[in-house]
C-alpha cells in the first residue's frame, strides 16, 4: 500500500502535499459510508409509577407595584431581603402630593367660613321671620343656602381624606411578612401606575408544581398515592414527602397540551426547602393504569446545555430533533414524555450522526 502511494505521488503532477489533504478530506466520507447504527423508538406498557420533573412555589406570592406616578426617591429593598408586613420599601417623589394635600386642606377651611356665614344668616332670617319682618319665602332660601354650605364642607372634607390617601401611595410597603424574591427597578427611576417592582413571597406554605402531559393525565387522577421526593440527604436518598392535598388545575396549556398539577407541602418537611427548587413528584398508579412509555437508549441523547435532543433517522439522513425526557429506567433506557413517536429510528452514535454525509446504517 505504501509502495503503491509513492508511485501515485510521484507520477502526479499535482504536489505531494495537495494530493495528500484531498486523499485525508475523503477519509470522512469513506469512514461514515458503512452507516450509523438506529435503534427503533419502543412502546413499553409500565405498571408501578410515573415519576416527573416539579418545581417548588411559594403558595403566597405577590408582586408588588406602584399605584401613583412620579421619580423614585429611595429604594430600600433588594433580593434575598426579609421584610415585615407595612414595611416601606420605596418611596416616590411626592411633592405633588403634598401640594395636593395644602389645597384640600385650605378648601376645607374655606368651605368652614362659608359654612358659618350661611348659619349665621339662616338663623338671623328665622328671627326675623318669627317677628314676622321678612316672608317665609326669604327664610326658605336661606335655609337652602345653609345646607349648600354643609355639603361643600363635606366634600372639601372627602377631597381632603383623597389627597391624603393618594399621597400614601407615594410609600410603597410590603404586603406580607416575608423575603424580596425579585425586584425590577432602583431609586431614580420612573415608577408608573401597574409597573411591578419587585416580588414577595412568604415561605410558608410551599407548594410542589408539575405538568402532567395531557396523554398521562387520567394515570394520574387515578393514581393511588403521590410523592413529592426532594435532592439526595445525607444518606444518599431522596426525600420523600408526602403532600397535604394535590389539585389539577382545570385548564390545559395550548402550546406545551399539558395540565398543571399543585401539592400543597406540610410546613414541617418543606421547612428547608426554596422556591424554584428542582423536585420530582411520584405517583403510583393503579394496577389497571397501565402507562405507555416511548424508551430510547441513553446512548442516543444528545445534551447540549439546556437541549435535549435526538437524532432521528428519515430519507436517508439524521435529522435533530428536541425532546422531553422523563425516569431513567437504567438498563431498559430513558422514558421520552413527547418529541417521538414509537416506530421512529434514532442514531446509537451520536457523533458520526452529527456528520454532514451521516447516513442510516440499513434496517
């Protein structure tokens, strides 16, 4: 073989160096055209429990926002912050408030002066029409200005108590005891009406949140017990916690066809727990529940930070293609929960799969 290369290089014209990168381009093509080895996409029927990815949530969780206008004056919250309910939190600009607040307060002084004079004026006209010095009708129109004068002092009094109510806006507080999870703006910034600015939740009660694909959602109703298990402790098990109640909520998702499931959590066993924290919530289904599972090889994913994905075989090539992926049964594979079908082939060897001239290996 060698023999025979030094005859090819030195009866070509074309440099020896030239001849060798165009012999070591076509190694590629010629290593991957025996094809990747598939595997078909298998339907298992799985009796026992049906394991998915949680979330923890904080039952009690607010986002807190601006009900007046104006500049940020100070913020004196930041995340990770523990806060008591009432606590001021930011304070806006309220020199227009304050404005606001002099000017009902000088049109209820206004309002009382009128308020005297009509008075004064109605109960001197009584006088005088009990003398019988001026008609009845004198002292009517008197009386009607008297009770004019009471309801514009009540409503310079109502405007005062609006003023001062919208000048408590300017303070924004906390609307619970609890810790800042979030916050979306700093002082000097321009706080609007509805514009959220930061979040606070409470840390007890916590809740475990799933989405249960729409095709495992009746396993699920069914399901005799639900677990919610919780990292690896000190012994190198899973947590388990068994939740207080579970609800389905009554809606599904259009895009994801899933439907959100939420466990409430005792206080006790989810004391060290934190909203946003990865769990897996259990259910063991019934001895007639028996759930389909779609399996492919471990060797067969592809993990690319936060991509999961696959490469399917179709018309000659390998295509990528994102999953959703559930238990790791171990020896049997992984449980794909959607993004395959059963019968579908799949590449074994992902790298030689992700060459531009890949080919299916045949059937």
């Amino acid at each position: 073989m060698r023999l025979q290369m030094k005859q090819i290089i030195r009866s070509s014209r074309v440099p020896a160096w030239a001849l060798l990168c165009t012999m070591l381009g076509a190694m590629p093509a010629l290593a991957f055209a025996e094809g990747v080895p598939t595997v078909a996409v298998q339907s298992t029927a799985s009796i026992g429990s049906y394991v998915l990815d949680g979330v923890i949530q904080a039952t009690r969780q607010s986002t807190v926002a601006a009900q007046a206008s104006g500049r940020i004056a100070s913020f004196n919250a930041k995340a990770g912050d523990k806060v008591r309910a009432g606590q001021v939190l930011a304070s806006i600009d309220d020199r227009e408030a304050q404005a606001g607040v002099q000017r009902a307060q000088a049109q209820i002084t206004q309002a009382d002066a009128e308020l005297r004079n009509a008075r004064s004026q109605m109960e001197r006209t009584r006088d005088l029409q009990t003398q019988g010095f001026v008609s009845r009708a004198a002292f009517d129109s008197a009386n009607t200005q008297y009770q004019s004068a009471q309801a514009q002092r009540a409503q310079a009094e109502a405007g005062a108590r609006q003023t001062v109510i919208a000048q408590g806006f300017t303070r924004v507080t906390a609307p619970m005891d609890g810790w800042v999870l979030q916050t979306f703006a700093q002082a000097g910034d321009l706080a609007v009406p509805g514009t959220p600015l930061l979040v606070v939740y409470a840390p007890q009660p916590l809740r475990a949140v799933v989405q249960v694909p729409a095709s495992r959602s009746q396993a699920v109703r069914q399901a005799k017990q639900t677990s919610v298990m919780v990292g690896s402790g000190a012994s190198g098990a899973n947590q388990s916690i068994t939740p207080l109640n579970r609800l389905e909520v009554p809606a599904s998702d259009p895009v994801s066809q899933t439907t959100e499931w939420r466990m409430d959590l005792p206080a006790k066993e989810a004391a060290a727990l934190l909203p946003g924290q990865q769990v897996r919530v259990s259910f063991a289904l019934e001895a007639n529940a028996a759930v389909a599972r779609l399996l492919v090889p471990a060797s067969a994913v592809v993990r690319r930070g936060e991509l999961t994905a696959v490469y399917v075989a179709a018309n000659q090539h390998f295509a990528l293609r994102s999953v959703r992926l559930g238990a790791d049964l171990g020896s049997q594979g992984l449980e794909v929960l959607s993004g395959l079908r059963a019968g579908e082939w799949v590449a074994t060897d992902t790298v030689r799969a992700s060459q531009p001239n890949a080919v299916p290996a045949a059937k």
